[in-house]
C-alpha cells in the first residue's frame, strides 16, 4: 500500500491518495480529493494491471485515460502521482517524494 499526499498548487485543491496492489499487481486508487474533477476519475480507478500501468505508454494509461475525461487542468499533477503511488505499491519504486518548484 502507499498513501499520497498532493498539494497541487494554486487552486489548492488537495487530494489524497491510497493505492493498494494484491500479490498478482492488481491495483485498486482510493481518492479523497477537494477536486470534483478528480474524484470523479476514481470509479475508472478499480482493477488496473499495475505493471501496464507504471511500464506502459501514455497513450495506452488507464490513469491518463480518465484523467483526460474528467481532469481539467493538463498541468495537474495528480496523475502522475498516482502512477507514483502504483508503483510503490507494486514494489516498482521505493517511496520518495517528489518535487516541482516554480519560480518566476
């Protein structure tokens, strides 16, 4: 299991994540958002091969699939912090965070 946390900038919407992964990599997001958008994406979230998920393409990411029908912001970062979360969960990664400053 890895739990995410993601503060995701300036719209302040934060959103927590919980990916657990069974022994044969199936992975399953909790998501607890303040995003409308991205709540709605965790009922497309559900048994999801986890290694085709973390090794895959883009174009071929169930993750990014939904994202794309229901996030709208390009820029958010919760996607890929639930690719993050899966593979941790999967023991792909070890966990560490992850930063993206901006400045201007």
């Amino acid at each position: 299991m890895a739990t995410i946390q993601v503060n995701p900038g300036i719209c302040g919407l934060k959103t927590k994540l919980v990916v657990t992964a069974d022994d044969d990599q199936m992975v399953q997001v909790a998501i607890d958002s303040e995003c409308p958008h991205i709540q709605a994406m965790e009922a497309e979230l559900q048994e999801l091969d986890g290694y085709s998920e973390c090794l895959g393409r883009f174009t071929g990411s169930t993750v990014y699939a939904a994202a794309d029908r229901h996030c709208r912001h390009v820029a958010c970062p919760v996607p890929s912090a639930i690719i993050k979360g899966m593979e941790v969960a999967c023991g792909l990664a070890l966990p560490k965070d992850v930063e993206i400053r901006v400045e201007k």
